[in-house]
C-alpha cells in the first residue's frame, strides 16, 4: 500500500512538474478491466475511463478488458470497436446471474480475469490490474490478482454510497478495500466514505478526473443557440445525465413553474440516454405534462461529446438536481465551458463548484432552495473565462501523471524497476 495517514487531493501544479514520461525500457504492462467502457451500440459510455487510460500509455502499455455482461434472453453489448478506439480493448462475454443473485457478479468477473491473463502469453502477461469501479470490478480484480500473484489497484467512482442497501455488497467491497495494493478515489467526499466503510487507517490516494478541453470550452452562446434551433429571446438551463432517478431531472422540471413566475421565459433541456429506468421514465414524462411544461421543457439523448458541449454552452445555466455523485463529469465539463453550475451539495460536488464564482450548492431536497439558486443564477454576470481556466487546467494528461505515479510506486514495491 502506499503510505499516505491521511488523504491526499493532488494538486496538478505540484504533480506535473516533470512533464516528460519515464524512460521507455521497461515498460509497465498495465491491464485495466471495467465494465463501464464505450461500446458500438453505446460510445459514450465510461468515456472518462477510456480518455484517462488513453493518456496514461504515454507512461505503459496499457491493455484494457471490458466485460460485455451476458443472461440467456439478455443479450449482451456489441463485441464491436469503437470507432477511434486507441488502445487494444478485449470485450469478452461474461455470464451473470440477474436478480437476488447480482452478489455473485464477482466471482463470474474474476473467472473470467483470470482465464484471460492466463492465456496470454508470458511476455504480454500484466505487471499489474487496474480496476475502474468498486462493485463489481474492483472486487473481481482483487481476487484475481491474489491467484495470479499480480498486484491490483481499484479507482473509486462513485458507488459506495448505495452499498447500504446491499450488505452481501458491502462486506465483499469491505474486504477489497483493505486487500488491494493501492486505492485511487476520484474525489475526498469518495476516499472518505471508503474510510467509513473500512477504517481510518486506509490509505487513499484522490485522483479527480480530468476533463477534455479540446471539446469542452467556451464558444459564443449565439451561435451554439442558432446551431441547435433555440430561441434568441429565452433563457436557458440545461441539464446533462442519465435519465434515472438519482440524477433527479424531475426535482428541475418540478422547480421549473416557480423559475418561471420568477424569472419569464425560461426553457430546460434534458440531455442525457435512457437507462432502463422505464418506469421513472414515464413518470418524468408526466410530470413534464401535468405541470404544462411540454412546450418548455426538451429532451435530448446524449450524442456525442462535441453535441454535449454545444448544448453547454448554449445555456444560461447547468442545473444537476443529483442525489449523489462521486466526482460529477458532467459539471466538469459544464465548468469547463465557462457556464455556471447550480447543483446539490452532495458527493464530490462541493469540490467542482469550489468558489462563489463557479455556481451555487444546495441542499439535496430542498425545492425552494434549488428554485431560488436557479433564480439568483440567472440574475448574475458570471465571469465564464475565468471558470472555464480554472475548470480546464485539469486536463487527462495531468491526470495520468498523477495515476503513473500511484502505480510506479505500486510496481517498485514488487521489485519492479521502471
């Protein structure tokens, strides 16, 4: 483990001071395993996993195994490349079993770890498991570098908070938490959960996701407005998610009538793909309805990342009513774009939205709280340059630095020199 009493939030300035990759020979064999990665049929999917291991073979070679999910009648993902697709990527079938019996996910996903590095050749084998995501990934990892005799590292995302529900969950990523070699976590809200479920003595190293500025940047608002078909004359919030429950769409369009008497005409859209949520769905449908907003209130899939980001900067404001959160991509990129952010102050929110000038936090739950920030957001001049430098001086490659660092450390411990 890496010795840390205390969790560190890396400071980009500090960690990047030496910007060239280590020397070439050797060079670390990293295998980095998450279900959530982009596929053909769904290429947004997992993005910030794929672009944080993208930048970090500049410093290893990076291999990445993405499981495709698999139950008689459930057909799995598409085994297709992505276009663009930049690194070697393996999606074999992996059989679960659905229902009360998920807790079982593991052991199929270790199986399945195992089998695949064993038949790799000797030279090709990994020096070390990289796993994005603490259930199920980071746990099939553990096991399977424990047979192998192979280091693992698990990147904390987001899903500790759920695991109260979960006790089978909760004690198998307990003991993965204190079993793996090195724990990353996207943000301080994370590592201290993590903590809380394992003890205070664990070491967590926080490593924020990046953000790519290349497409998230500041650009007229006018002409963003002018491309998407969008009234000159109204204001507009925007709000970027899956369309389930916990990203709370509803509790923004609920919000919405009040904003609306508040402030005049003010119009929302919804950007985001259907998870299998149907029920919440039509739910959210109907509330759109009952409340006489259908001509108001659009929504969207998510397409790709270049549309997401004309749709940011075509807004007056982001609004995410999210119930929780481990580090909020999409207010990264909302910041990135240079526009203002009212969200709940859950999760790793509180360390995006860090000053007065990047938005306004509110109380998760509190309707009246997230009307009256909408309205005082849309009452303000923001300053959008200065939020959008802030937002993107966090870009992959700083990012993958700071991850190159947490693994070399790793792979030294083991007698690995590189």
């Amino acid at each position: 483990m890496i010795s840390a009493a205390d969790t560190v939030a890396i400071d980009a300035s500090a960690r990047v001071a030496a910007n060239e990759p280590p020397a070439r020979t050797p060079r670390a064999r990293i295998l980095s395993v998450s279900l959530t990665y982009p596929t053909a049929d769904w290429p947004a999917r997992g993005m910030f996993v794929r672009r944080r291991l993208e930048s970090l073979a500049r410093f290893a070679d990076v291999r990445v195994l993405a499981p495709r999910p698999w139950f008689p009648l459930r057909p799995a993902a598409s085994p297709l490349p992505v276009p663009g697709e930049q690194l070697e990527t393996r999606r074999p079938r992996m059989f679960y079993l659905p229902g009360v019996l998920k807790p079982t996910d593991p052991w199929f996903y270790a199986r399945l770890l195992s089998r695949e590095i064993r038949r790799m050749p000797r030279r090709r084998r990994p020096n070390l498991i990289d796993a994005h995501y603490e259930w199920p990934d980071g746990v099939a990892a553990v096991r399977a570098g424990r047979a192998l005799g192979l280091p693992v590292i698990v990147t904390l995302r987001g899903k500790l908070a759920s695991l109260g529900h979960h006790p089978m969950r909760r004690a198998q990523v307990v003991d993965m938490l204190r079993r793996a070699d090195a724990l990353i976590a996207v943000s301080r809200d994370l590592a201290a959960k993590a903590r809380a479920l394992a003890g205070d003595e664990l070491d967590v190293c926080v490593i924020p996701n990046g953000v790519d500025a290349d497409v998230f940047y500041p650009a007229d608002r006018d002409a963003a407005r002018r491309a998407l078909g969008l009234s000159p004359q109204a204001r507009y919030l925007v709000s970027v998610g899956y369309v389930q429950e916990l990203k709370g769409f509803h509790r923004v369009v609920e919000a919405l009538p009040d904003v609306r008497r508040r402030t005049g005409d003010v119009r929302l859209v919804l950007v985001g793909r259907e998870v299998g949520e149907d029920d919440y769905v039509r739910r959210l449908d109907a509330t759109i309805a009952r409340l006489g907003l259908k001509s108001v209130v659009t929504r969207v899939s998510d397409g790709a990342p270049q549309d997401t980001a004309r749709w940011l900067n075509a807004a007056d404001l982001f609004v995410l009513a999210t119930r929780s959160e481990g580090w909020c991509n999409a207010i990264h990129e909302a910041l990135a774009c240079g526009t203002p952010v009212v969200t709940t102050d859950v999760g790793g929110n509180r360390e995006l939205v860090c000053t007065p000038d990047d938005g306004v936090l509110v109380p998760f739950g509190d309707a009246a709280s997230l009307a009256r920030a909408i309205v005082e957001g849309l009452s303000r001049s923001w300053p959008r340059d200065a939020i959008a430098a802030r937002a993107a001086a966090r870009t992959w490659d700083v990012v993958a630095r700071e991850v190159w660092d947490v693994m070399r450390e790793v792979l030294a411990a083991r007698g690995e020199a590189l």
